[in-house]
C-alpha cells in the first residue's frame, strides 16, 4: 500500500482520505521534507490538494528549502488554485527566492502569470542562488526587467477569458507560453541589432580591425534561474 505522499503524487485520492481518516497528518514530511501537499501540487491533483486543505494541510508548508507548494506547479491551473486556496505568492524561501522567480527558468508562462499578482520585475536576473554556467545550446529566457502594460494587460486578459470558462486548462497554459514566445523572439532580435550595430560602431572606430564586443542573443536573453529540486518518485516519502 502506498504512503501518502505517494498515493498524493500518483492521484489516489481514496488512498489519501483513508490514510487522513487513520490519523496520517496533511502536512507530514518525509524524509526529504517533502510533504502531500507538494505531490499534490507538483503532480497537479487538485482535488486532492483541495482535500488535503480541507482536512488542516497547509497551503504555505514549507520544505527544508523554504519552498512551498507553489514553487513545484507546472501548470497555470495549479497555481492559481494555490493561490486561491491561500498560498502566498509573495513568499520568500532561504535563499530570498520566489515562487515566480523559481519557476523563471522552466516555467516562464506560469512565473508571468505570477508576476501579474506580485507586481515582480526581473526574476530571471534576481536569483542568488543560480550557479549554472550559460550555455550557448540553451533556450534564451525572456527578460521582463521592465514588463509593459501591454504585456501584463494581455496575460489579465487571458486569465479573464479563462476564469469565464472561455478557454481550457490546456488552451490558457498555450496562451501564456505564446506570450512568452513571443517577447524571447522580439529581444533575441533586438539583441541581435544591437549586437551588429556594436560591432559596426567598433570596426569603424578601430579602422576596419573588428574587435567584436557584441554579446550573444542569449547572453542579452540571459539563462539565470534556480534548477528545481527532482520529483523522482523513488524519493517520495523516504
């Protein structure tokens, strides 16, 4: 029989009422301070975090990270439903790291949509605790440092069409991800004006003898960001 944080992940919801109904506490932590109630939300089973919630699960358990459950979603309908059940979108985990600002990397729609309730700018670029090395393989990661009106305004209104039943689970997470899209298009071609217009300015300066200065599109992008911690289901409940 699976343990709780197990029978979380894998959407049993009987197993989890049965294990509650035995005593087994909502927020109890496992061995690598992982708790039902991030299984829940890592593996987006909303009635089952609903139902750990309602039986005293709390919404902003930490782990040893300081990472709540809205750290590990990895969809739009997840988060939101963190948030709407009380989890604090303003939190911060030991290393002074957001939710919006953890998901940056891997997740860029879900940190936007965040961002739309923190009010946040630049989370890609904040992040103390990224180690890792740029590599020029890796997918440029859009740099909102200073986010439009426009572009806040577009992710409200998709939100606003979704809360209206007007678009899926699937077809919101499709939305936000081509806003994303599309503002990484725009700066990596920005980028890339820049970069030739430098190379330009130098060569002329230099008499012909180029010394390129110019940074990469996805150095301009930037490819900062908190790697997230593994949902291996061999370590849940250890």
């Amino acid at each position: 029989m699976s343990n709780i944080w197990l029978a979380a992940g894998e959407g049993a919801i009987d197993r989890v009422r049965e294990l509650l109904d035995q005593g087994t506490s909502p927020n109890a932590l496992d061995d690598n301070s992982y708790s039902p109630l991030h299984a829940a939300a890592s593996w987006g089973h909303s009635d089952i975090l609903r139902l750990l919630v309602e039986r005293g699960g709390d919404i902003n358990l930490a782990d040893s990270d300081g990472d709540t459950p809205l750290y590990v979603v990895e969809s739009v309908a997840m988060a939101k439903l963190v948030v709407e059940l009380g989890g604090d979108a303003k939190w911060r985990n030991e290393e002074g790291v957001s939710p919006a600002q953890a998901l940056q990397e891997e997740f860029p729609h879900i940190s936007l949509y965040l961002r739309t309730l923190t009010g946040e700018t630049g989370p890609s670029s904040s992040s103390p605790s990224s180690t890792t090395a740029p590599s020029s393989a890796a997918q440029p990661q859009p740099d909102l440092d200073a986010p439009t009106d426009a572009l806040m305004q577009s992710v409200r209104a998709i939100m606003e069409r979704a809360e209206r039943g007007e678009l899926s689970e699937a077809e919101t997470d499709a939305a936000l991800r081509e806003i994303v899209e599309q503002t990484v298009s725009g700066q990596v071609a920005a980028g890339r004006a820049i970069g030739e217009q430098m190379a330009i300015d130098e060569e002329g300066q230099d008499g012909g003898e180029a010394r390129t200065r110019a940074r990469t599109a996805d150095e301009m992008a930037g490819e900062q960001g908190k790697a997230k911690r593994t949902r291996d289901g061999d370590d849940i409940g250890r």
